[in-house]
C-alpha cells in the first residue's frame, strides 16, 4: 500500500458518531486512519490483538498472534504513548500457526505475561522481565489441537490465573494455573466441544464466581460453561443458537446490573440474550444483517454515553454497534482494512478516550484513534 494511497484514507475514512442517552448531551467523535498507525504491515494473516501495558511505561502495548494455520512470527508491539507502534519485539524464535496470545500475570511478580495458542501445536507460555521482555518459559505438550480462542482467567477462586483452550473438533480444556508461572494438566469440559471458535468469562449467573460464555460454529449450539466455584462446570447451552457463530461478548448491554450475551455470526444475523434475571433463561433478540461475515467482536463505550457499544470484525466493512443504552444498536461501517480476524478497544493515545486495534489477515494491521471534533470534549 503506497503512502499517498494510505494518506487519502485519513481524509475519506472518517465515522462521526452523534447522540447519546436521552436528556444527555449528545457526544460527537471521529475514527482515523493513519499510515503512521498502521503495524506489521507486511502480508501475515493476523489472527488476535491483546493490549496490556507490556513495558510498565503506563500505557497501552499490542500482543499480535499471526499464523492462523501457517507459520509465522508473534510480536509485542510497544506504543511510543501516542499510539505508534515503533518497536516491535517477537514472541520466541519460531515461527508458528497461531490464533490467540492471552497478556495477564501469570506468575505473580506484577507484570504481564504472555500465552500463546497455537493451531495443532501445543500452547506455550512466556514470562515478562517487566520491560517487554518475553522469555519462553514452557509449553503445554498435551494442548495441542485445532485450537481457536482462549481465555486466562481465575475459575477455582485461589487467585492464579487459569486458562482455557475452545477448539474446533476436540473437546475444550481447562490448565489451572499454578500462580508461579506455570499451568498444571488439562480437564476437558463436560461435553464434546465440536466447533467452539471464541470464548469470554464472566460471572453470568450472578454467584460471585467466573463463568464461561463459549461461541460455536458448524451447526453446534455455543453454550454457557456454569462454574461451581472450584472449576468445575455444568454444560447450559443457549436456546436458538445452533449456526456458526464465531465470537461472543459478555457485557451489560441494557444498564440493569446483569451480563447479556452476544453470540456473533459469520452468515446470519447476530444474537442478544438479554438476562431478566439471575437465571439463564432468556431467549433471543437478533440484530444485524445477514452475510456480514464477523469473525472478530470487542465490546466498550466508544461514544463515551455510558453504554456498551460492539466494534464487529469482519471479511469485508468493519462495523460499529452503537447501543441506544437499552439494548437496540444502530449499524455504522469503521474506515479499516478487511478480512478482520481480531479488535480491541483501549486507550491508545492516553487522551481519555477508547480507540480500535484491528488485526487484519493480509494486510496491514491498525491502530484507529479516536477523537472529538474540533478537538472539544465539552
């Protein structure tokens, strides 16, 4: 992609989003693009972003899994504080088929760690030195399979970081996490996990512990994984919701205090499962378009009206879910690249606002800033 080419696009690719709650004042940002912005912009078939703070500097680096199926290198990517990306330092010495890089502390010492999961090979972890530095630390021989997604999370209440393997035709596992950086043997999951493709966590039945929301695809049914407490789960699968559903989210979409579901598809409309109440009972309310092909979803308040908006990833236009704070989103195109495989909402450029990392298979990926108008916050 030539400068000239990229340059125009900051000029053409703009969203301006207005509104907000009723009785509010309405809210009015820009999306950019910018070549400066733009990262391993060579051809690598991007699969997952992360962000955490990996250099201890107070803000926000890139964890970048590339690969998918082929060979190729992860990266740490660290933000200069403005959003560029100017230093960028690999995960290990191999290349490899990866789909997912979970940043938490694993470890204990206070930094972020770093833990890579592969597609038909096995999982492998890195510690942090506290400076970016990542060191490969081990790797789980008995994970290795056609995974998809994965999340680190505390599931047995003993304050280490867990971690979960969703993967497409072998049943999902859980390692627990050891707190010293390192991960004990895997336990399936209670059932065969035939097309799992994304996962998130979340306390979804209110109990005080951390719950699973697992997207599936190929026909099956994504489900609820229901903790006890201890890491042990019973399987509640979500009425409706046999198709190909890639991602999901777990977030307040409505403001009453309970996580909703959002199950996101790659040919049909998407689903919400709204919670009345403690329970999981709720049937679903479609939203969308049929044939966006999302393959990627964050969740966040990108219009800064107290609500959670959805940025869809997608094999074509990326897509901003602006949520009207009771749940109804309206549908507006974000200026990116296409064939987007992971987004991430955070603060790039520490001005208070939340922007967009896309991660993008086969073209450059991106870092898209948001800003006021006219540069007023008022």
């Amino acid at each position: 992609m030539s400068y000239s080419h990229s340059l125009a696009k900051v000029v053409a690719a703009i969203v301006l989003l207005t509104g907000g709650v009723a009785g509010a004042e309405d809210v009015l940002l820009e999306f950019r693009q910018h070549p400066f912005l733009e990262f391993d912009i060579e051809a690598n078939r991007s699969a997952d972003v992360s962000l955490a703070d990996m250099d201890g500097d107070g803000d926000l680096d890139v964890v970048l899994a590339n690969g998918r199926h082929w060979a190729q290198r992860d990266f740490v990517f660290l933000n200069s504080g403005s959003g560029k990306l100017l230093e960028a330092r690999p995960l290990g010495v191999a290349r490899s088929a990866s789909y997912t890089v979970q940043a938490g502390d694993i470890d204990g010492d206070g930094d972020v760690d770093a833990v890579v999961v592969r597609d038909m090979l096995p999982v492998q972890w890195f510690l942090n030195d506290g400076h970016g530095n990542m060191v490969l630390q081990g790797e789980l021989a008995e994970s290795a399979g056609p995974a998809r997604s994965a999340v680190l999370a505390d599931l047995d209440g003993d304050r280490a970081l867990d971690l979960v393997v969703v993967t497409r035709r072998t049943p999902d596992r859980f390692y627990r996490g050891d707190g010293r950086g390192g991960f004990q043997s895997g336990t399936d999951f209670p059932d065969e996990g035939f097309g799992s493709t994304g996962v998130v966590d979340g306390d979804v039945d209110g109990d005080g512990d951390v719950d699973l929301v697992i997207a599936r695809r190929d026909g099956a049914a994504s489900v609820v994984m229901v903790n006890d407490g201890t890491g042990a789960f019973r399987v509640h699968p979500l009425p409706e919701s046999e198709g190909d559903h890639r991602k999901a989210a777990l977030e307040d979409l409505n403001g009453d205090g309970r996580p909703d579901i959002v199950l996101a598809s790659t040919d049909g409309p998407h689903l919400l499962y709204l919670q009345e109440s403690a329970g999981l009972n709720a049937d679903p309310t479609v939203f969308g378009q049929a044939g966006e092909a999302v393959q990627a979803l964050a969740a966040g308040d990108l219009d800064q009206d107290g609500d959670i908006d959805l940025v869809a990833g997608a094999d074509g236009p990326n897509i901003l879910y602006r949520n009207d704070g009771a749940g109804k989103f309206s549908r507006q195109i974000i200026p990116s690249a296409s064939d987007t495989y992971g987004v991430a909402i955070g603060d790039m450029n520490s001005d208070g606002l939340p922007d967009i990392v896309f991660a993008n298979s086969g073209s450059a990926n991106e870092v898209v800033l948001s800003r006021p108008l006219n540069g007023n916050r008022d």
